[in-house]
C-alpha cells in the first residue's frame, strides 16, 4: 500500500514500495504553487541546481520547454507545456520535472487538474501502476506524462466540435459576422496549440535515451515510443485541423465579399437607374426665361414626369438584356 505523506500545504509526497524487489523506495513529491519554503526545502535536501530551481518558482513561466542533465548531482530537470483551456483560450500549462533514482518531483501552478488526479490515483492504487513494478522514477514519469497527454485529445475534439458549429454558421446569412470572431478566436488556439506540443517529441527521445539501472532499456523504448507516437498523432491532427480552419475562413470571407458586392451591385443598379430622373429634373429646374420646351404648355408637367418614367423604363430592359439583373 502507498505511503502518502503532506508535509506542507502545497507540498506532498506518496511513496511506493515493492517488497518483491530490493530496491530503494520510489517517491513522488507533488508541488502545487511553489514558493520560497518550498524551494528552499528541496535545496536542502535534494541540493538541486540554484538555476533549476528559481526556475521552477511559480513565479516565473519559462518561454520554452527544456532538458537538462546535471552531472554533478545526476539528476534530470525538465520543463514542459501542456494545453489547458482558460476562458475560451488554449494557453500553457507549466509543470516542471526533477528526474532521478528513485525520485520524481513536479512543480506546477495546479493548472493542470489530471495530475493531481493522477496522483491521487498514485495514494490510492500506486500498487497497480507500471511504476511501481519497477519502483522507477522514469517509469512513473512516463505513467504521469501518458494521463496529461490524454487531456489532448479532449482539447482536440472540442477544436473539432467548434469547426462543425463554424461550418453551419458560414452558411447561415444573419450568423456569418458571428462566425468570423468564432474562426479568429479558433485560429489563435490552434496556432497556441501547435506551439505548445512542437517540442516534446524531442524531450521524450532524449529522455528515452537515457539508460537505467533499473528498467531494461527496451522497456523504456517501448513507453516512451508510445508518448512519441501520441504526440506525432496530436501534431497531424492539428495540422489537419488547422487546413479546415483556413478553408472555412477562406470560404467565409468569400460568402461576405458576396454578400458586399451583391449590396454594391444593387445600389449601383438603383442610382443608374434613378439617374435619367435626376437628369432631368436639372434639366427643367433651371431658372431660364424662354426657349424651355413644356414649361408653358397646358400638359408640361405630365410630358416631363412621362420623360422620366421611358427613361427609368429604359435602363431597366438595357440591364435586362444585358442580364445585370
């Protein structure tokens, strides 16, 4: 059974124990929101790297994911991103790694709820987990990035959701301005999205390259090939998804310059055709003594509203024919 242990509000620890091996016990410390207890604590008891840890303060977000092996202390520290929906927008999710014999340490700014379920899951059932088996730090890693990677693809569904809903609404006339907000706000979280995974295959092979005394290296192939694999997935899917964004956001913009030219069209037909009644309306409303035809007949007024109404008549059996209408 896990040993679980809160040694501070933020800070917790659950540790797994096989008795069918001789190995050290395998520890799992989870930290959510790490401040300047609980930095220092690792600092004394772990002597990490200065640098590693400042980093790992939820103060700071790091501008990119990295892998780095510390020698001196033989530890890993990695920092990833992972996909998190916030008020309707795809932003990073930070959790930072120490990775080494018999140790796994995560830092994060409890943005990502699948972990602490997963090490929730760890207090519970720890005992039914690959890591556990091993009593691998790497294994465990492997287990908890496999869960977070899931939470992918429930982000990728609902992108695929939202470009149906786009779909309909583009061809539907009064809801194609609603759809233009809805394509920029899809475009920007796919685009936050693909910059978010673009760089964990690359972490995942180097930490598959690295050997360990308690995991035949085959094993650790095989897991973390699956973890590559997934990201190769959610990477084409993406990619798909963001050709069926652009196409739509094409097809959208065509359907309103449409809508704009029919608009110009209209108006333009209607002011030609108004014109022969504007024309002459100036015509006969110049204040000239003599010499204008109809002013002083009995029926002026009639023959120029008559003149008007050939010409109205005119230009639309010219447009006809020319098939402008």
């Amino acid at each position: 059974m896990p040993k679980y242990e809160k040694i501070s509000k933020n800070l917790q620890q659950v540790m797994l124990d096989n008795p069918k091996t001789r190995r050290d016990k395998l520890v799992w410390i989870n930290i959510n929101n790490a401040g300047k207890k609980e930095i220092e604590y690792l600092r004394k008891k772990y002597k990490f790297n200065l640098n590693h840890l400042h980093a790992s303060s939820s103060k700071i977000i790091a501008q990119r994911p990295s892998f780095t092996y510390n020698k001196e202390e033989h530890y890993i520290f990695i920092i990833l991103h992972f996909p998190i929906l916030k008020n309707g927008r795809i932003v990073a999710g930070e959790i930072d790694f120490f990775v080494k014999r018999g140790l796994l340490i995560s830092i994060h700014n409890n943005d990502l709820p699948q972990l602490n379920e997963f090490f929730g899951y760890c207090k519970k059932d720890g005992d039914s987990l690959v890591s556990y088996k091993y009593e691998s730090a790497g294994i465990l890693l492997y287990e908890l990035l496999n869960k977070l990677i899931g939470n992918c693809y429930d982000l990728l569904d609902r992108n695929s959701i939202k470009i149906s809903e786009i779909e309909r609404l583009i061809f539907d006339y009064k809801k194609q301005k609603e759809a233009v907000s809805r394509i920029l706000n899809l475009r920007r979280n796919i685009i936050n999205f693909r910059k978010i995974i673009q760089n964990h295959k690359n972490i995942f092979k180097k930490q598959m390259a690295r050997k360990s005394e308690l995991v035949p290296p085959e094993i650790m192939k095989k897991y973390y090939s699956e973890l590559i694999e997934y990201t190769k997935t959610i990477w084409e899917i993406l990619d798909n998804q963001k050709e069926m964004i652009e196409v739509l956001n094409d097809t959208n913009e065509s359907l309103l310059n449409n809508r704009l030219n029919d608009i110009i069209k209209t108006l333009t037909i209607f002011s030609v055709i108004v014109f022969p009644l504007t024309l002459l309306a100036a015509i006969f409303g110049m204040n000239t003594m003599g010499g204008m035809p109809f002013i002083e007949t009995e029926n002026g007024f009639w023959i120029v509203i008559s003149a008007m109404a050939v010409g109205c008549v005119g230009m639309l059996i010219f447009f006809k024919r020319k098939k402008w209408l």
